[in-house]
C-alpha cells in the first residue's frame, strides 16, 4: 500500500478526522504509517477550519503497535532506536498540538496502539475494544508506551498492564482513566463525532491555550503550576472570545 493510502483525511464542521486505513496489518505502526499519521496532523493542526481531531481506524483492531516483522528486520540499536524516536516524536505532536485529539477506539489496541490511545487528549471506545501492552509476551518491555500510559493510569494499574502484557476490557479502561467513555458499536462513530462538535463549538483560542497550559503545568511544582496557571488565566482574559462570553453572560443574568 502506498504511503498517501495508509491513512485517509476528512474535514467537516470542523472536525478533521484521520483514519487508520491498513486493515490486512492490523493498522500498525510500520515506519511509512508513522510518517503518514505524522503528515496527517501537522496538516490538519495547520488548517484554520480544523477545531478538533479525531483519529479513528478501519478493520477489527485500531492499532497494534508496531510492525514487529518490520522491527525484526533492523539490524542495530541505532535503527530500533531511531524507530522509537520517530514514534514518540509522533506521539508527542499530538500531545504538543494546539488542538485536542479524540481517539475512536473501535479493536484492539495493543502495545505502541494503545500508546496511541493513551497519547490523544480524550478517547471514546466500543465494547469490542480491548487494551495491552503486549510486549512483554514476547520478551520485549513496552518502555515507550508506559510513558503515556503512565500519564494516563494510576503507577499500579499501568504496571500490572505492563508486567502481564494482559488484555483489559473497553469497561475496565474506562474505570482505569484510559478512555472517557465506552459506547454501542453503532454508536461509537455518532458519539465521538457529538463529542468533538461539543468541543469545536467553544472559543478555539482559549482551547488552545487551554490545552498547552494543562500538558507544561504537569511538570511542574504545586507552586510554580498555581503562577503558571494564573499567568494564563490572565493572558486568556485579554481574549476577545472570552470578554464577550463574560459580558454576555452579565447581561443574560441581569435581564
């Protein structure tokens, strides 16, 4: 399959969405699928009318991880590890991006697949979804996917996931903290969809704001996170949406 059919793009409404689109191989993340899902969002991160990202997937699983037959074939430590860092590069451009990202997890998502799922802002999944880190079933720690893994659940669910390789059912990650909220099959593409028109309806700046200030003040100091945050606030209330919001909603009240 040829790299610009690995992935397919729409926008409407707002909403870019990027599908997954290599079934026959579980949609997995080969080489030429990461630059391909990379190219995917740093285009519809660039494009004005796109408010929010969905990033969905074709066949039975969403993503399992990664090509291990592609993986196999590399030869030194030097390509595996320029293969994590072009994954993780891509991991984190849609954890960097100004817009938010919804997962629409409808399979299996496995290994560096449910890094991807860990990685999005938000995620919504189907029943039929099931979740691992499956690596270590064939000797190998899944070290790059407990980086968002770990940001997601609690230190010993995240470590029990790793250390057993074992799948959890779409219920059990959504009690765990993995995806928000679990949905009928039919449903799952109407649900996301709702979800993300809900989100592109507000004030695209002050998401986007929004969403920087939550990711840089996880790092930092209860302290340091409390003038970070104000600092924003107080940019975030220069913002034209925002003072109209605010009036509008005093006069609303007054009337």
């Amino acid at each position: 399959m040829i790299a610009s059919e690995l992935v397919l793009t729409h926008v409407a409404e707002g909403v870019g969405t990027i599908t997954l689109n290599h079934a026959e191989k579980y949609n997995a993340l080969s080489t030429a699928m990461i630059s391909a899902l990379s190219r995917a969002l740093s285009c519809l991160n660039e494009d004005t009318t796109v408010r929010v990202i969905v990033i969905d997937a074709k066949g039975k699983a969403f993503c399992a991880g990664h090509d291990l037959k592609e993986m196999s074939a590399i030869e030194d430590q030097a390509g595996h590890k320029a293969l994590f860092d072009r994954c993780g590069n891509m991991m984190m451009a849609i954890t960097q991006g100004a817009k938010p990202v919804i997962a629409a997890v409808q399979g299996v998502a496995t290994a560096a697949g449910c890094q991807l799922v860990a990685a999005c802002d938000l995620a919504v999944a189907s029943p039929e979804a099931r979740f691992a880190t499956s690596g270590i079933n064939v000797g190998l720690f899944c070290s790059t996917p407990a980086v968002a893994l770990s940001r997601n659940v609690a230190r010993k669910r995240a470590l029990e996931l790793l250390f057993t390789g074992d799948f959890i059912t779409a219920d059990i990650a959504c009690e765990w903290g993995l995806v928000n909220k679990v949905v009928l099959p039919e449903a799952l593409h109407a649900e996301t969809l709702a979800l993300a028109k809900k989100i592109a309806s507000k004030s695209a700046e002050s998401i986007q704001l929004g969403k920087t200030m939550f990711y840089q003040q996880l790092g930092l100091s209860l302290d340091a996170a409390y003038d970070f945050a104000g600092d924003r606030m107080a940019c975030n209330m220069q913002l034209e949406d925002a003072q109209a919001g605010i009036d509008a909603f005093i006069n609303k009240r007054n009337h």
